[in-house]
C-alpha cells in the first residue's frame, strides 16, 4: 500500500510539474507574438498621405489596407486586425479627407492608430493606362515620317505596338520603338512609309489591352503630280457645245493623269464656243482647266481649244 501510495504522490507530483513547465512556456509565445505586432505609428508622416482612386469611404479603406501592406509588410484585415473611424470625404483639391484607423486589441499583426489624409480625386480622372489622340499625319509615296507617343498612366514596361490596319495596304514599315534616349520608357517614337496613295490610310497602335486608330493620308510624290501645262491643249469634241468641249476635255484629262475628277483634281473656267468661217477668220473654242490645290494628281493649269469649220 505504501509502495502504491508513494508511486501515486510521485506521479503527481511529475504532473504538476509539466502543467508549470507548459503555462511557463505559453507565456513565452505570448510575449513573443506581442513583440512581433508592426505598430501603426511606424508608417511615418511623409506616408500618411493617399490618394485613392476615388472619393469614397470604400476606396479609402483600400487605400489605407495598401499602404499598411507596403510600409509594414503585413497584411491587415478589417474588423479583424483594424478597425476605421472618423471618414471624412476630399471634396476639393484644397480641402483634403482623411479616415482613422485603430488596431483591434486581439490583433495578432498590428497594434496602434494612424490618421491618413486622402487627396481629391479630379472627375473624369484616371489612373489606367490610356493612349492620347494623335493628329491626322501626312505622307509621301516612299516618303518615311515619324511621330511621337506618350502613353498616359504607362507601366514603363509595356511595349506599344503599331501596325498597318488589317486588309489595307497603303502604308508600309510601320513600328514603333521607346523613343532614344529617354529614361522614361512610356514615350514610343512610330515610324512609317507610304506605299499607295490614298486619303485616310490607317495605323493601329496597341498597348496591353487597349487601341487607338491614327489616320494618314498618303500622297503622290512630286513627281507624279501631273502639271496640266504639259496636257496635249487641243481636243476635237463631237460637237461645238459645252457638254461635248467638257466630255472630250475630261477624257483628255484622264488620258493624262488617271484618277484625276472633276471637282477634286479640277475645274473648268469658262466655255468660249468656236467660230466657223473663212479660213482666216476661224476663232478656235476654249475651255480652261484649273487644278485645284490639294489635288495629289494635278498642278498648274491649261486652257483647251478646239476648232470648227463652216458648213456648206
């Protein structure tokens, strides 16, 4: 019995002993898990200062659990590890909002309070990427021109694209490259060659997910722009009116430069009908022709003439 009772005391004894070592140890992490808490109060002056991506009590409080992510490298949940209070709203750039946040006491991440001033954000202000408008560009056949592009809100990593549109063919070499010499890599510099002529060619330029259309209009090249001085000055219209001096003129013309339209390329001046008579007093018909000056086909002008003899 003595041998029973002495086994039972020094078991006992073993036991309490364990339960002292355990509550000695559990203290030991407590304090731990206390010395590890990132304090509220560490963020820093300069870094109080937001600005969300709108003007809501939502956008706020993403903007705070952010900035806490950054600055301490922890991850905060509301209700859990933080608590907001006294939410104010930016109303202009002048007059700033602020929002309050408190660590919840039972917080195993965080511990302290931090007040954070929100900066107004502008309607109609973005902070996605966006490609700006670029203005109608003007080109030469072969001729190779250039243009710049600054993306706004660019990543400085992502890559502008540019390309002829699909299923034309009027320009080519088209690219784009990060403009020399720059540090800021969201300038793109866009190269490009006329092929064809044409008025309104496209180039497409693309940034991640978004596009924007440039339109180019493409032009002869000097050298082919046809001067009306050197036309052939004489036609033989079917008959000595109007209509017809204007029907042979107009074939003449497209003889002379393919394309060329009335009223785009060209106008007529003025229609003198030819005089019958003796040889000698013959008065030959007129018709000017006047180019226009955005013609990309004609230049200069002529005046066209014609004959007719006395029927007898």
């Amino acid at each position: 019995m003595k041998k029973l009772l002495s086994l039972l005391a020094a078991t006992g004894l073993v036991a309490t002993s364990g339960s002292v070592a355990v509550a000695c140890n559990k203290k030991a992490d407590d304090k731990a898990t206390t010395t590890a808490k990132k304090d509220l109060t560490k963020i820093g002056e300069a870094n109080l200062k937001l600005a969300p991506n709108a003007n809501d009590e939502a956008a706020a409080k993403s903007a705070v659990i952010d900035q806490i992510k950054t600055k301490l490298n922890v991850t905060v949940v509301e209700k859990t590890d933080i608590t907001f209070s006294d939410f104010a709203k930016a109303e202009s750039s002048q007059k700033a909002g602020s929002i309050k946040v408190t660590a919840v006491e039972s917080s195993a991440l965080i511990t302290g309070s931090a007040t954070f001033s929100l900066t107004f954000k502008e309607a109609g202000e973005t902070t996605s990427p966006s490609i700006p408008d670029v203005e109608t560009q003007s080109v030469k056949v072969n001729e190779t021109k250039t243009f710049d592009v600054t993306i706004q809100n660019g990543d400085n990593s992502t890559i502008l694209k540019a390309n002829v549109k699909e299923s034309e063919d009027y320009l080519k070499d088209v690219k784009a490259e990060v403009k020399a010499s720059q540090d800021n890599k969201n300038i793109f510099t866009v190269s490009f060659t006329g092929k064809t002529a044409h008025e309104g060619a496209t180039i497409v330029l693309t940034y991640g997910e978004i596009t924007k259309n440039v339109t180019v209009n493409v032009n002869n090249a000097d050298s082919e722009i046809k001067d009306l001085k050197d036309l052939a000055k004489s036609i033989n219209p079917a008959k000595n009116t109007e209509e017809e001096a204007k029907k042979a003129a107009k074939s003449a013309i497209e003889g002379f430069a393919a394309g060329a339209k009335e009223g785009t390329d060209y106008d007529f001046g003025k229609f003198k009908a030819a005089q019958a008579g003796d040889l000698d007093a013959v008065t030959n018909g007129e018709l000017p022709v006047n180019s226009h000056s955005g013609s990309k086909l004609l230049k200069g002008s002529v005046t066209l003439t014609w004959t007719v003899t006395e029927t007898k």
